[in-house]
C-alpha cells in the first residue's frame, strides 16, 4: 500500500481537499473561513495564536485557584471515560479484535488515568491533538496529548490544508520558530465545538471558555464579600473624652486595648466623655449578588451546579431534567474523543495491511450515559422486549458481545453449573441473551415512563 493511499485514507477531515489535488477542482467556490480568520491564519504561521493561549491559559489557572472549576473538569472527564474503551464488530473477526486488544494495551487505552487526562485535556483546551508515535516495523506504540495552543494547522485562506504531508506543525511559544511539522497520519486533532468545522483551521473551544468574564466577576464579588464581613461585622466602640490630651489618651487607649479580650469589660473616666456602641452591618446577609454571579457561570457551563453542592430548594424533578441535558453533552463530548481514537486504529490498520473501510467495526466507551446500572439493565431489558438483536442489548449493558460469547462457550465446555438444563444462548448467533419474558407497559412506571415485566423461565 503506497504512501498516498495511506494518506487519503487517515486524511479524515482533510479527505477532499486532498482528493482535489489527485483528481482535479471540485464544483467547490468560495472560502469557507471568515475574514477575520483569514487574517489570523496569516499571522499564525509566524507566531502562536494570542487569542488563543491567552484563552486556554486563563482556564488552566481557573482550574488550580477554583475548586468549583477543578471539580467540573474532573467529573465530567471522569464520567466521559466511564467504562472505559471498547470495540463492538458487526461480524467475528479475531485479527480485528487481536489488533485492537494489542493497539490499546501501547497506547494505554486501558489506562483510565490516560483516558481522564486525554478528557480534561479536550475540556480545558478545547482540542486535543494526539501524535502518533511509531516504531521501527511502523506500529503506533504511543497516543501523546500535545499542548493546542502550540499545534498549528496549515491551511491556506480558504481554510483547507496546503499539503496533507504538513498538515500541521507546532511552534515555539517563545522564539516563535517551528518545532516539528505532522503530515495527518501522525497527528490527528479532536475538536470541541469549533466555530466552523468545514474550516480546517478553526480550533475547537474549550468548555467554559465564555464563562471566563462571569468568573472572574464572581471570584471578585465573593472576595469583597469576605472584605465586607471582616470590616463591618464586628461591634464596635465610640470612645469620647472631652479635653484630653495625646498621653492621657494614648495611656486609655493602652488600658482599654489590653482588656478588650475579657469577657465583659468596664470604663472608668475621670472627666466628662461617652462610649457609644456602634453596630455592625446588619445587611451582610444579602448575597443576592453573588448568588446571581452564580448561577450566571453555571448557566454557562452544562454541569448542574445541584451537583456540586449547591442544590437549595430545586424540586427533584427540576433535577432530574438537568442530568439528563448533561448526559446528552457527556454522549457528544464522548463521541468527540473517540473519533481520535478511532482515527488512529484506522491509521494503524492500514500500516498493517488492512482496510478499515472494508471492516464494520466501532471504537466506543462502553457506558453510553452515565446512569446507574438499575437504569442501564432496565433499558436493555426493554431493548429486548423489542426484539432487537442480542450482541446490541450485550454492548448496551457496556458488555462485549464478543468476550460474552466466549465466556458462554467456556462455560458450556465445564458443563452448566445452572439447573434447568438450557444455557440461554441464542442458536443462530450464539449470543447469550437475558431468561425469561420481558415484556413494557408504556405510562406505567415513574414520572410516566414504562413499567417492565420479567418473568424467569423454568
């Protein structure tokens, strides 16, 4: 298989443009990026993107001095990566699955540090560009997470890459020089929402770039507040001696401040004066303002911030809407990172000879949403109950189909432990499927869902 046709098959986004110079203009007209980006693109292939590392730069320090921000890349990394990676194939296929068993042990993709630390790196950055390490016999060996705001495409004005061979390259984010140029089988980039994803230059956004004015905002109220309440909280006292002179009051003044700590303390004077009790400010329990900063920043980010500890009086099922819109931004964030993935077992399958085109297979967490395993068998008991196929129903509970099988067959081979004399296993496909009748009554269950019915077969 010749370079060129290595390339057009890992070119994943950049696919038509380099079909173009093989074969020729398209019907394509016009210029996909804007004018502004035009400009910046300009710029950006003499000097790192200002915008940007200032951008990614301000999130890294939210993310060390503010809990609150450190807590939302970590649990939305860690529930992105729940369960970690699999691969479900429509048809068995063993050199498939030994390539990938052996692909994902070198780059640690059964490591959930390296999957959580690839996660919080999309959050934070916005893209997250992956190398392709290989060696000598041109096996990837390695995914290593490079740092964005250095990683430069090269495209041209039309926001399309100028040669697929130096797709992209990483600058000095101090001299300005380039550090190393990636042809596209070895590096791909994930990006988060980027303003335009036809635009091969566009960088991805990172999560909370546009909740960064809000925290700052909240960040400086709440330190104000702390001020307010160490200055105007405590009681204090008006001491007034008419007449006295700077040593006699200076002498009260020692004499009072060396019985302040007692617990009831007297005056005595010997000439005409007062003390007054002024009180502290009685208004230091209106935080309205800081309660609107808060939510304002949270508004920005698809975290519920119920589930940081600040639930209040929320109803549960006001609760309950909130998780569900944060799962489906978890299922598109998860679909975002694996792309990565799958693109660079894609590259790998083809430096071994094989067509991943030819193959139907997908790389994927095993946990879709994150719920808790009653919900999770609930719903493939349901998916059952619609007959769908059994391998679907086994990968929605997170299983492999595939190492289900051959746990059934080993089980078979030791004889069934189980009585009743039937293992469960499908006879066409060999899959185990769940006992029994399962059968859905719709509006019957919680909140209007449906109620599910087993009965266990004999």
């Amino acid at each position: 298989m010749d370079f060129l046709t290595r390339l057009t098959s890992a070119a994943g986004a950049a696919k038509a443009s380099f079909l173009e110079r093989l074969r020729g203009p398209t019907s394509e007209i016009g210029k996909r990026t804007t004018a502004e980006n035009e400009v910046k693109y300009l710029h950006r292939a003499m000097w790192v993107d200002p915008e940007l590392r200032e951008t990614i730069l301000d999130i890294r320090r939210m993310d060390r001095l503010d809990h609150r921000v450190k807590r939302i890349h970590a649990k939305t990394a860690m529930d992105v990566v729940k369960g970690g990676l699999i691969i479900t194939v429509a048809e068995q296929n063993r050199a498939l699955r030994r390539e990938w068993d052996a692909f994902r042990a070198r780059l640690q993709l059964d490591n959930p540090q390296k999957l959580k630390s690839d996660a919080r790196l999309l959050l934070m950055q916005g893209s997250l560009p992956l190398q392709w390490v290989y060696d000598s016999a041109w096996n990837i060996v390695e995914a290593v997470a490079m740092p964005a705001e250095t990683i430069m495409p090269d495209v041209d004005s039309a926001g399309r890459f100028r040669d697929p061979a130096k797709a992209y390259f990483q600058l000095d984010a101090y001299t300005g020089l380039k550090v190393a140029e990636f042809p596209l089988f070895r590096l791909s980039l994930a990006r988060l929402d980027p303003d335009n994803f036809d635009d091969l230059g566009s960088m991805g956004r990172p999560f909370l770039d546009a909740a960064r004015t809000c925290w700052k905002k909240l960040v400086m109220t709440e330190e104000d507040l702390v001020i307010r309440r160490r200055q105007r909280a405590p009681l204090r006292l008006a001491h007034l001696l008419e007449g006295a002179k700077r040593p006699e009051l200076d002498d009260y003044k020692a004499q009072v401040e060396k019985d302040r700590h007692e617990i009831t303390t007297d005056y005595y004077l010997n000439k005409k004066g007062s003390v007054t009790a002024i009180q502290g400010d009685a208004n230091l329990g209106e935080v309205a303002d800081v309660v609107h900063l808060l939510d304002t920043f949270f508004a920005g980010s698809p975290f519920p911030k119920q589930l940081l500890g600040y639930a209040g009086d929320t109803a549960r099922d006001v609760l309950e809407d909130l998780k569900r819109t944060y799962y489906d931004e978890i299922d598109s964030i998860q679909d975002t990172l694996t792309w990565a993935y799958n693109e660079g077992f894609r590259i790998h399958l083809l430096f071994r000879g094989m067509n991943p085109d030819a193959l139907d297979f997908v790389v994927k967490f095993a946990e879709r949403r994150t719920e808790t395993p009653q919900q999770t068998t609930d719903r493939a008991l349901k998916w059952q109950a619609l007959r769908l196929p059994h391998g679907m129903i086994w990968e929605e509970l997170g299983l492999d189909p595939q190492y289900v099988l051959e746990r059934m067959k080993a089980e078979r081979a030791s004889k069934d432990p189980y009585p009743g004399g039937g293992d469960g296993t499908d006879v066409q496909t060999g899959i185990a499927r769940p006992p029994g009748r399962v059968s859905v009554t719709p509006g019957n269950g919680r909140k209007g869902e449906s109620a599910t019915d087993i009965s266990i077969r004999s």
